[in-house]
C-alpha cells in the first residue's frame, strides 16, 4: 500500500484573471486595453482586473510517483457568496502546513475519505479551508489514489461513487471573453458542443437597456453558424448575462416574454441563458430562479434556465434543484471546495431531474481541468466547461485531448458504451 511520503507546493498562475464584478456590474470604468480603468469596490482587490493566481500541490509517494493538483479560485472572487480573492504568497504556507500536518504518511486507500477528512481541517483563525485550497489539494488526492492503485482518476470516482464507467465524449463548452465575434469562429471550426457563454456582464454596453443588444447577437450568432459551420452541425448556444437582464426586465412577465423572444431567435438551436437575475440572496435567487423556469415550463420551454449565483456549495445546488430553480445548475468547480463534492452535485442533480453544468472558471489551470475531465467522463454531467482562459483554442485543446485520450485508453482496457445505464 503507497503512502504520502512528501509534499511539495509552488505558486502558479491561472489561465485568466481576477475580475471585480461589483466595479464591472456597477458601471464606473472605462476600457484601457486589456484592462478596466476604475476604483476596485470589492475587498481585496487592488485593481478591477488583476493577474490570477494558484498554488501548486505536488505529493510524492513512497514510490517515487507524484500527484498533482491545482489550488485555484473563480474569475469573480468575493461576490455572490464565495470566497474572497485567493492570493497565492498568503496561503502558500497554509496549505504546505495543512498537508504535512494532517496527511504525510497517509495511505492511499479512498479518494472520498481523504477529501472528507480535508473538509473537517480548519485554519489557525478556525476557519475552514478557503475552497480553493481544498480543490486543488483533492485533485492531487484524486490523482495519488489512481497512481496508488495504478488506474486512471475517471476508474477511482466511479468506482467510489458507484457508477458505470462509460467510454463516450461529455459536450464541452466553449467561452468567449469579450472577444465574443472572432472567437464564435474559432468555436465554430472546431465544432464545439456548446457555445459562446458571451461574458454579457454589462447592461447598457453589452445587453442594452431593453435586452436590444443580445438579441441582434444571438441572430448574429444563428447566422455565423450557418455559415461557416459544417452540415448538421447545430450546437447549444449558451449565454452568460450575470443577472442583468433582471435590471432590464424588473417583472417576471417581462423577463419571460424576452426569453421567449430570445429563443425564437436562436432557432433550430437549444438556448441556455445563464444567471438572468441577481436577486441579491440565495433565497431570493431561489424563489426567482424557480418563478422564471415554471413560467417557461409552461410556455413550452422556449429556453433552459442556467443558475449560477448564490449557488456555490453542495448544500447551494441541492436547494436549487430541490426546487426546480433552473433547467440546469453549472457546479462552478472552485466554489464547491473538494472535487468529490463537484460529482456529488452532478449526481445530486441527476436525482431531481435537473441537467448538471460541470462548470468552473477560466481562470483556473491546465492540471485543474484535466482532472475535472475525469471527473465529468465518472459523472456525465449535460456539459463541461473548457478551461482555462478565454482564447477557446488553448483550453478547448487542453479539455478535449485530456477527453479523447481517457475514452481510448478506457476502450483500451474493455469499457464499452453499452455499460451506459440511464442515471
């Protein structure tokens, strides 16, 4: 039996950035380049957008082997109910101490049971963990367990969470960043799955005061693809609006009547809107959330419902597909902390008929995305996030080839699609 025998951590950058979304929503900057000229309104920032930041966690094994994983945050750190900016030099020794104090020497048994143990160790202050710490060091305790056992990750979590493993493809979902014209055609050549998110994160400069903006680019959006894509491509068109469409519609007659609007012009394609409205609570936000989808329900469904905000831990999404708040819930990986908690919220989701987004955030890294590639090929979430950045091509290539490497060498050892039970 392999045991952790050394850990090893190191800063990192991420394949984004932190961005203050209060400064952003809020109005009061002025593009400069690549960055937001302003005053930062949230805690911690020192500047609206400024370089993101990981810590990396290497453990050794008794073997020699190493296990990685990478500690990162959201994009939109310290809003909506998650945790505050996740600045590596401050919790460099924090993990190191956490690991060394609390799990060299551990063997590598259950992947789960060392993530629920993580969960239970606090910081000197007696807190918990920020989440981000604890992502990245489950990731390495994922990775430690199938090097230990010598299989790959997407084995270990179905195995512990005692599901089929099934050698097919999970869509994945392609961002755009501001750059949402240009990069619709690098989704499109390469056929993604599902696309552009859009980052509509603005009102009046991005969704027009009266939704004005996103409709003419939507219909936009149906004709690019007819254009340039290949016969029978048809992907999911997946917006982001960061919950500014509710400041433009205050009612839920309105916002539906524009939904409504908005997915006509998204025909023949499924339209995802993520995050309509803020309504400032997770409890307001439920009962928002769960007023929209039944009012569409009952128009036919012309659009999916994506929640997002005030929906960050596991507790968060078994509420809001409780109560039917959403079509789809995107489990922003980051903000659930532990990775085993991110496919217990897929399955979670999966029990209440609702679709599960295995989302995350660009600004997260190389190694968090191919682990959170396993963990969607063990879960089979409705879709996965391409991460991390913004370009499309670098974190597209990072999740499909992760993807497409695991699923050939899963039908290598004798998995086949006829394992698939309908969960």
């Amino acid at each position: 039996m392999l045991h952790i025998e050394d850990v090893v951590v190191s800063p990192g950058r991420t394949g984004f950035y932190f961005d203050d979304q209060r400064a952003i929503k809020g109005g009061q900057w002025e593009e400069d380049g690549f960055t937001y000229r302003g005053e930062p309104l949230t805690e911690g920032f020192a500047r609206i957008r400024q370089a993101g930041e990981s810590i990396s966690v290497q453990l050794v094994l008794d073997d020699g082997q190493v296990a990685l994983g990478d500690c990162a945050a959201v994009q939109y750190s310290g809003c909506g109910g998650r945790d505050p900016l996740f600045l590596a030099q401050e919790y460099l020794p924090i993990v190191e101490d956490v690991l060394r104090t609390h799990f060299v020497g551990r063997p590598l048994l259950e992947f789960r049971q060392l993530c629920q143990e993580l969960e239970e160790v606090r910081q000197p202050n007696g807190q918990p963990l920020h989440t981000a710490a604890s992502y990245g060091i489950s990731q390495a305790f994922l990775d430690a367990v199938a090097k230990a056992r010598r299989i790959l990750m997407t084995e270990v979590a179905a195995e512990e969470f005692q599901v089929p493993v099934i050698p097919e493809a999970v869509p994945i979902f392609t961002q755009s960043g501001d750059d949402r014209y240009l990069n619709v055609d690098r989704m499109i050549l390469k056929q993604a799955d599902v696309l552009p998110h859009g980052l509509f994160n603005n009102l009046r400069k991005k969704v027009g005061t009266s939704g004005e903006l996103l409709l003419q680019y939507v219909q936009w959006l149906v004709q690019r693809i007819a254009k340039l894509g290949h016969p029978g491509y048809l992907p999911i068109l997946h917006v982001d609006v960061y919950g500014t469409l509710g400041d433009a519609f205050p009612t839920t007659k309105e916002l539906v009547g524009y939904l409504e609007r908005l997915g006509e012009a998204a025909g023949p394609h499924t339209l995802r809107v993520e995050g309509p409205v803020d309504a400032g609570s997770k409890a307001a936000q439920i009962e928002a959330l769960a007023q929209i989808t039944k009012a569409l329900d009952q128009r036919g469904r012309p659009v999916d419902i994506v929640a997002d905000e005030w929906c960050n831990t596991l507790a968060d999404i078994r509420e809001f597909a409780q109560a039917g708040a959403g079509h789809v819930v995107q489990i922003k990986t980051p903000d659930l902390g532990s990775i085993h908690n991110s496919m217990e919220a897929v399955l979670v989701c999966g029990q209440h008929g609702v679709g599960a987004y295995l989302g995350g955030t660009c600004n997260e890294t190389d190694r968090s995305a191919q682990v959170c590639v396993h963990a969607a090929l063990a879960v089979r979430p409705q879709q996965m996030l391409a991460k991390p950045g913004m370009g499309v091509d670098e974190g597209f290539t990072v999740v499909y080839n992760e993807m497409q490497r695991t699923i050939a060498h899963l039908k290598r050892k004798g998995y086949r699609s006829a394992n698939y039970q309908d969960r």
